[in-house]
C-alpha cells in the first residue's frame, strides 16, 4: 500500500476513492472499504483513500473534538488489511479548510487524483463550511455511489446506525462487548515499547509501557487485555498515585511473562474493564490493588470459553 501525505502534483492512475474520517474503523467503515475494493475491481482501477489528518473537528474546535479512537499508524493499519492500494492523507490546516467544494472535485479529486467513482456516505459534507454534499458529486456528473448508514441492534434494542460516536458512548461506558460489536472485533490500541521509570517492577509487576498517541483516548481505567495474544492486565490514564507529572500513559503487566519487549511495536486489545483508575494513600496500598486487579483479570480469562 501507498501512502501519500499529500495530493500530487502529477495526475495519478484513474482510481475509485473512498473519502471519510474513518475513526475507528467500525462495521460501516468497513462497509464501505468492502465496496471501495469490489468497485475497484470491477471497474479496473485503483482503490484509494482520502483521509484527514488531525480530523476537522480537532482543528477547528480542539477543546470539545470528541476523543480519538485510532491513531493516524492505526488507521492505516486498516486500511492495508482491508486491501486498500493507495492512501492519500491530507493535511487538515487553514489552506485546505478554504478549499471550496466545487475546487476540492475539480482540482484535487479530477485534475490530481484522478477519481473515476467515488464512495462516500449518505451524510458525506465536503468544501469550505462543509458547503458540499453528495448531490454536487451528481450535478458534476461522478460516477457516485453513497452508502446507505450500517444499522446494528445490541440486548433486543431496535437496531440503530453504527457510528463512531456509539463507539466512544460504549467505550466511556466501559462496555466493552458493545464496542466489539460495533467494531467487528475488540477495540484495540498499538505503539512501541519504550523504558518508562521501572517503576511498576519496583512493586513486584513489571510492565510494558507502550508509546501513546492517543492525547484524549476514548477509554481510562484498568482493563483485562491481550498484548499480542498474550494474557494482560493494563492500566490506561495519569497514574495519579505516583508523584510528578500527570501524563498519560498506558502499561501493561503481562502475567507469567519473562521475555524483552522493548522496542515492539505491539497491539493492546482491551477485552474487559476491571475498574476506574483512582488515587492510593500509599505505594503499599497500590500494590495491593495491583495485586487484586491480576487477580481479577487471571479469573476473568478463566471464564472465557476457548473458541472452538
């Protein structure tokens, strides 16, 4: 897969385009690659992405833009694994926020990138002051295919449109399961392994400290979680027992493991949420807790059933 990091200059092989913020990648997201693939094939083109990075909300209104749910790495993550050829990540800035709608089709996605067929959701907005919709795509005659929003219903309730919105609501709930659903496998997060201040071997549970870049997740507390398959408890948030700079992080002791893994970029699935993360009088009392919440995760994967 090719990544761009901005829209070329020269005219790129004619291509079906899928154009969106993708947050998440949850069932309608992949909806809508699935098509992108299946059109592309059918139609002898390239499939393409165009995202947008930071999202647009984040730009204009980065105090109240709602949590992220996957890193820009993530999201292209995704993208390969669903078969997607070329990714165009546009820089979301003061020049491109300008760009009108009817420039935005003509110059970028006509005279640059060469888009023969394009997929959008029904509620896609584009242009300066999201001027745009998928009515001009038809009045300026591209061959438009807008995907109808992906509904899912959870416990008997009538069934309602997968968002990334629903995600962050389940996320923040600590319901865990609804957001697999939602997501079509667990949610995850992925970074390096980097040194942290030893301090989580310094009270008898060595942890792996993975790089955020997540500044505002969609999810804090401490999780039962797989670290590339492998049985974990983590601890997402400040740690606000330990003195000195609140800054966010994320650590994951791995139970009955004795291996190196600094340096891996690895992938943290959060399966099950084991408490709030909250403030101990002591490091002592800490320890404890540590101690009770590797309990409390040993017992829930227990009680999972293997897959057939």
């Amino acid at each position: 897969m090719q990544v761009f990091r901005h829209i070329p200059i020269s005219l790129q092989p004619a291509c079906a385009i899928a154009i969106g913020n993708f947050d998440g990648m949850h069932l309608g997201h992949q909806a809508l690659l699935k098509k992108l693939t299946d059109t592309a094939q059918a139609l002898n083109l390239t499939s393409a992405v165009m995202t947008f990075e930071p999202h647009p909300r984040e730009f204009f209104t980065p105090e109240s833009a709602p949590a992220r749910l996957c890193s820009i790495r993530e999201k292209l993550e995704h993208f390969a694994d669903s078969g997607v050829e070329r990714v165009y990540v546009c820089r979301f800035n003061r020049r491109f926020a300008k760009v009108t709608a009817a420039e935005f089709m003509q110059t970028i996605l006509r005279d640059a990138l060469n888009a023969q067929a394009i997929l959008v959701g029904e509620d896609f907005r584009f242009g300066a002051m999201r001027s745009g919709s998928i009515i001009d795509f038809v009045e300026a005659k591209f061959n438009l295919i807008s995907l109808p929003q992906v509904d899912l219903a959870i416990n008997d309730v009538m069934p309602t449109r997968v968002s990334s919105t629903r995600v962050r609501t389940a996320l923040a709930s600590g319901n865990l399961q609804e957001a697999a659903l939602l997501l079509g496998r667990p949610y995850s997060m992925s970074g390096k392994v980097v040194h942290g201040a030893k301090r989580g071997r310094q009270l008898g549970f060595p942890t792996a400290n993975v790089h955020m870049r997540h500044e505002r997740p969609a999810l804090t507390g401490v999780y039962a979680v797989k670290l590339d398959g492998l049985d974990g408890v983590a601890n997402l948030g400040v740690r606000p027992t330990i003195e000195g700079v609140k800054k966010l992080s994320l650590e994951v002791h791995v139970i009955d493991f004795n291996g190196d893994l600094y340096g891996k970029h690895v992938h943290v699935e959060f399966l099950h949420k084991i408490r709030d993360e909250m403030k101990f009088d002591s490091l002592d009392a800490l320890k404890a807790q540590i101690a009770l919440d590797k309990a409390a995760t040993r017992e829930f994967f227990d009680s999972v059933i293997p897959a057939a």
